[in-house]
C-alpha cells in the first residue's frame, strides 16, 4: 500500500488567524504525498496569507467567495468539491468557524462548503488560550465530537498573542500525520504489533558507549503505519531524535539488556513482532565509574556478548509472527536467509546499508523481503514509510485470519 494520502481529494479549510502561515506548510507536505488538495479561504485568512500563494502551491484555483463571478471554478463548484473530497482539514480553526460548523451557519463559503461535506473532517483549533478554554468554545468543540468529526488538540505554549497556553496550531507534521492516520485502512484492528527501533548505547565510562548510527527512522515508521492501520502498538526504542508517535505506548531504553527485558514484558500479549532495532552484539565487561583517563600506552577492552532477543523470540515465540531485520555489507540473500533459519523467523528484511539511500540514517530504504521456503522479493528504493507499510500489507497476508 502507498501512504494513505497518494491520489486523495482533499480539501483544506483556512481561517483567519496567525496560524495561517503554518497551513502553507501543510499543504506543501500533502502534495508532496501525492495528495491532490484544494484550498478554500475565509474573507479573513486572507488577511493573513493571499490565496496565490495557495493556489500556486496547490495547482488549483482558491476558493475565497461563493459569489466571485471571476473565478467560477472555485466558487459555484463548492458543492462537487464536498462531492469529491476523501477529507477535509481545517487548519487553522477558529472560534467562528467551530461555532458557525456546530450550529449550522452557512454564511460564507467555508462554512457553506462544510455542510455538504460527507467524508471525515479533520478541525486544527488554534486561538487565544482564554478563548480555546471558554466554556461557548469548548461545548462546540463537544458537540463536533459528537457529530463525528476529528478535532486535535491545540499544543500549549507562548502565543502570537502574548500569553501562555493551549492554543497553538499543532505542528504541520503533526496535522498530517492525523490525516494519514484518519483516511488509512483499518486492516489491522485487534492486533497488538511490537515494534523495536534505534541503536542501542553499551557504556564504556559515564561519557562514552559502543553505538551505531541507527536513526530509529525505519522502526518509527513501522510503528507509525501500524497504529494508522488500527493496530494497538508498542514501540521498544533505543535513543533517537524521533518524537513519540501519537498513540503509540513508547518505551525508551538505552542498552540491549534493557530492550531484552522491554520486550519480554510485552512478548505474551503480542501478535506480530517486528525487530527493526541495531542491537550491539557486544558490551564491554567492565563499565568504567569515572571517565576513563588517557595512558602512554595500548589498552584493551574486553567485550562480553548481549543476548540476541532475535533468536530468544524465535525460541520462545506461540501465536507471534516474528519478522526480522538483516544489515548486511554483502552477501544478503546468503546472510538474511542464515538468520531466518537460525532465529526461527517467518520473515527478513534485508538491507545492503552501505548502498546510498538505504539503511542507516536515510529517508529511504531498500530492501529484499525473505520467506519461509526460500522465497523472495525484492523492492525499488522507496521512503521508509512505504517500505513499512509493505512489510505490513505482507505479514497481513501471511497470518490466518481469527
Ligand atoms: O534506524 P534507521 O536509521 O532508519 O536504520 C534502519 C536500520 C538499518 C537500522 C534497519 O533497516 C536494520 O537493518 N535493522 C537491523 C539492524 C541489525 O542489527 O541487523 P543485524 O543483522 O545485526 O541483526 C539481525 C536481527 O537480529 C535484527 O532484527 C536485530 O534487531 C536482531 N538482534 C541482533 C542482535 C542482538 N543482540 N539482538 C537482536 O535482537
């Protein structure tokens, strides 16, 4: 499956607040998944940010008037855009429009468009905090729960406005995200999916550590498709950058001791594993208390060797599907089907990681796919969250329906 965005209709909703600088972005990460989008304006955004900005964003003609004789592509088609929306976002939302869109007022096109939508409805609110907390505001907001629509919640910080708060905008990233999650098929409701992801850290002395450059973006993306597919997810990570994914219980460990005891505290109540995380095969015998000094001459470390989780799963693993990983410098096919067998796995992924564009640190990856009884697929060069909705779609295939 491609994101879940690619060849989508939607439509977005700009009002007339600070914020609206932030919907340029938006609409820039949607094209850039493929999604075709629209964009519709209040009299007020435009205030704000000018409609050509968005329609040579978009491609399209901005939607700004019900009645712009000048433009009659955008303006009396409003009822074939909610026609042929997959959905609509709203970023940012204003108290007006969300009290305009709870009570059923039509008296701009925004607010006109939006009764005749059908398809999910996604509301970004972002205003003053005094506002967003007012008790008109918040019932609202209620009451377009109640009507089955998707309203985010405003992240807390300082305003444009001067004061402290909830309010703001959520991040482009973010509202995208949500819309991803929002039109993704829900194929894998009721099951409960493990993720590792990122290196792990095995200290020397309080200041140093044996580590790999795993940037967690594989596993997260994995995680990531997975909760957006209805899935209940536990992600194991070892340190990244990365941000929690919404709605993902995140377990943040450091050396491979600790992912052994996260994930086996989780294994039972689990029904797919996925281990995309770079475990250190080795940690050294002896961490230091204080920083190591330098000496004149040679010094040696003597290194111990972690477990292999990989294996114990495939040792221990009942009902799991167990998928692995494989970075490997040559020899893939020889190396990853080794590992399928040896740790009892029902799927590899492999990956070259000294291929530009693939492995370590990279947005994109590619891989080769092994099966039990030797079969194999090999996939183009794609971004890391293609790559993991494949590898879903593919155990999906592979695991008996209930
Ligand atoms: O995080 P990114 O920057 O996006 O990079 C992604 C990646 C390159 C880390 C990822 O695509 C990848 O290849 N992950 C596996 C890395 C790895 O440790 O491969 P391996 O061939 O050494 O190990 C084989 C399997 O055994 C892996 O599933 C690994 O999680 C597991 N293992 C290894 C050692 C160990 N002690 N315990 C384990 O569970």
């Amino acid at each position: 499956m491609k994101n879940a965005i690619h060849q989508k209709n939607i439509v977005l909703g700009v009002c007339g607040g600070i914020a609206a600088y932030k919907s340029v972005e938006l609409l820039r990460l949607m094209t850039k998944k493929g999604a075709g989008v629209r964009v519709m304006m209040t009299p007020h955004a435009c205030e704000f940010v000018g409609p050509m900005t968005f329609a040579a964003l978009s491609g399209k003609p901005v939607c700004t008037d019900l009645f712009d004789s000048r433009n009659t592509d955008a303006s009396i088609r409003h009822i074939e855009w909610a026609q042929d929306a997959h959905a609509v976002v709203i970023a940012p939302a204003t108290a007006n429009l969300l009290g305009k869109y709870a009570n059923g007022t039509a008296d701009d096109a925004l607010s006109t468009f939006l009764l005749a939508v059908t398809c999910p409805v996604i509301l970004c609110p972002s205003m003053n905090s005094n506002m967003y907390l007012s008790p008109p505001v918040q019932r609202n907001l209620e009451t377009l729960r109640r009507d089955g629509h998707t309203v985010l919640e405003p992240g807390a910080g300082e305003l444009a406005c001067g004061t402290s708060g909830p309010g703001r905008l959520p991040e482009p990233e973010q509202i995208l995200d949500r819309l991803m999650a929002c039109l993704s098929p829900k194929d894998l409701t009721g099951k409960r999916v493990l993720v590792t992801a990122g290196p792990t850290q095995e200290p020397i002395d309080p200041v140093r550590f044996i580590s790999n450059p795993s940037s967690g973006k594989m596993g997260y993306a994995i995680a990531r498709a997975a909760e957006y597919r209805g899935a209940e997810v536990v992600l194991v990570s070892g340190p990244s950058a990365l941000p929690d994914p919404l709605n993902v219980k995140t377990v943040r460990i450091r050396t491979a001791k600790e992912m052994a005891e996260a994930v086996f505290a989780h294994l039972d109540e689990t029904d797919i594993v996925i281990k995309s995380a770079a475990v250190s095969d080795y940690r050294p015998k002896e961490v230091a208390e204080h920083k190591i000094k330098k000496g004149e001459a040679e010094t040696h470390m003597i290194l111990e060797q972690n477990e292999d989780i990989l294996k114990s799963i495939g040792q221990r693993k009942k009902h799991q599907f167990l998928v692995g990983f494989a970075a490997e410098t040559q020899s893939l096919r020889d190396n990853a089907s080794a590992k399928l067998e040896k740790k009892n796995l029902d799927m590899i992924v492999g990956n070259i990681v000294i291929q530009p564009g693939s492995g370590f640190g990279s947005d994109t990856n590619r891989v080769t796919l092994f099966y039990r009884g030797g079969t194999q697929e090999a996939l183009e060069q794609m971004d890391k969250d293609t790559v993991a909705h494949i590898i879903l779609d593919r155990v999906m295939e592979r695991i008996p329906p209930k």
